[in-house]
C-alpha cells in the first residue's frame, strides 16, 4: 500500500515511479468522472507570490470540482509581505487555517522550506527556476495518452534548458522510463551540468544539438519552452537568444504519426499559431489535462484515494 496522504510534494522525486504511476491512475479515474466531492468541508490555502494564469486557474478549478474551498492570494502585493512578514510565519499562519497548501514563490528552495514549516501538507506550484512537479505530472499524463505509454520515448527539450523549471523535473520523472533525450538551445540555455551528470551516472542516452529542424522527424514528444525574459538578470543576452528557435507546421511534415507537441503555455513566438490547425498540436489539450493530474495529487496528499 502506498503511504502518501499527508506528505508535501516539492520535488518530482518526492514520489517514486510506483507513486508516479497511482497519480496517472487517478488522473485517468477522474477524467472519467471529474465531479467527485473528495475534498468536502476542506480548505485549501492558495499562495501565489508570482504571477500565474494557468497553474493557479487550474488549481483552483481541481479544487472545486473536488468540493474544496480556497482561501489566499494570487499576488504577493496582496499580502502580508509587503509589511515584511517573512515566509515563516505566513507559512505557520496559513497552515492553521488550511487544510493543505499549494504555493508558488520565486526563490528557489522556498518550498521546500515551506514544507518544514507548515503543519499540513504543501504542494510546489514552482519555485523560480528549480521545480514544478505539477506542471510535470500533467506533461506525463500527456505523454501517456497520447503515446499509449511512458517507456522508451524519444523526448525533445527545446529551447530553454538552463532557467525552464518544466524541463527540469520533466527530465527526473522521465528517468524512470528508459527515455533517450534530445537537448535543443542556443549556448547559453544549455541543459545544467548537474541534470547531464545525472543522466550518465543512470546510464540515460543524451544528444545535445544548435538545431530542430535537421532531427525533428525522429521525436515521439517535442516539448517547446518559452524564453523567460523573468530569469534573465542581463536583458542584453535575452535579446540574443528570445528567438533562437520557432516551430512552424511546415516543419511537422514528415514527423512520426503519434508525435505531439508539447509546451508548459504561456508561449511567445516559440510555435507559430499555425502549428495550431495541426492535429500533432497537444499544448491546449496538456493544459486541460493539468486539472485531471492536480485532482490526483490533492486526493493522493489528503489520503482521499
């Protein structure tokens, strides 16, 4: 029996593959039926110290079509912070009122920290630069439906490897798959050192490449990332690498059958609208899918499944 209810999930390997495995399940069980009042009488406290539309909208939906009540903020100039509290005792406060707590902060390290100092339990809704093991759960769920499965895949990450949280946890939750990666960036956005280590010392195959279109045919999922121009401290390299690569539809023509396009929303310019028409176009659906895999993980955290 797997022992989940009342932990946090701050990092994708919080959850071992078996646990990774019982969340799709769920996921999949409340696509199905999506109304399910799990989470009656419960409040949720939904902290967000950053700006978002989809992760919180999606939360909040999950919620409610879970019978929960939220309580919190959406932006951190609403709250006590900016009379100085620290995150402690907002923390210490919050979990006294909730039931469970879904953050997301800018600093990294900050949810981890949360999740030592709350009472209940406290799900990572990013956390700068280092993690959002949500976003991930729902790029697997999306993998899995639309590849019939999780082993064996060829995976693109494209685009922003260095600063994109999404391609951070995607690449830990995937090692449990036998995947074969293929990096895509301009210089500058190269994959960090330590996650490359990481694949070696697992026996994990990597390919590092300057260009998408010479190679593209071979992926299974191309998963795109937006530049954020938020992660970049010197606007002068931001300038030089916001549009190194843009996918167009023309682009998909001779690529597998099954392979779909994926990307963690909101995009710029990285996909031309008209990639939009075609049928290997999965972004808006992924999206969808994020409320089906948070009723999972708030149900899996609360002991309710």
């Amino acid at each position: 029996m797997l022992q989940m209810k009342n932990r946090s999930l701050v990092s994708i390997n919080d959850f071992s593959k078996e646990e990774i495995l019982h969340v799709l399940r769920l996921a999949e069980e409340f696509e199905k039926n999506p109304n399910q009042p799990l989470l009656q009488g419960k409040v949720v406290g939904s902290l967000f110290f950053e700006p978002s539309t989809r992760t919180r909208l999606s939360f909040e939906t999950a919620i409610n079509r879970l019978g929960g009540r939220v309580v919190g903020f959406s932006d951190s100039a609403s709250s006590s912070t900016t009379k100085g509290e620290s995150l402690k005792d907002t923390i210490q406060m919050v979990s006294r009122y909730a039931d469970l707590i879904v953050m997301r902060h800018p600093l990294e390290g900050s949810a981890r920290y949360a999740s030592e100092q709350s009472l209940v339990p406290v799900i990572n809704a990013g956390d700068g630069a280092n993690q959002h093991p949500t976003q991930t759960m729902l790029d697997l769920y999306s993998i899995q439906k639309t590849q019939g499965g999780l082993e064996n895949l060829n995976i693109f990450l494209v685009g922003d490897l260095k600063y994109g949280r999404t391609v951070h946890s995607l690449l830990m939750a995937l090692s449990n798959f036998n995947p074969t990666f293929h990096f895509v960036s301009p210089e500058e956005l190269r994959m960090p050192r330590e996650y490359k280590m990481f694949l070696e010392e697992n026996g994990i195959p990597y390919y590092e490449h300057g260009e998408l279109s010479e190679i593209i045919d071979e992926a299974d999922i191309i998963y795109m990332t937006r530049v954020q121009k938020e992660r970049f401290s010197d606007p002068m390299e931001y300038e030089r690498v916001k549009n190194a690569y843009v996918l167009r539809k023309q682009m998909l023509n001779n690529t597998k059958a099954n392979m779909r396009v994926l990307h963690p929303l909101p995009r710029v310019n990285e996909i031309h609208t008209d990639v939009d028409t075609s049928p290997k176009a999965y972004y808006f659906d992924q999206a969808r899918n994020g409320v089906f895999a948070r009723m999972a993980i708030m149900a899996a955290l609360m002991g309710m499944k």
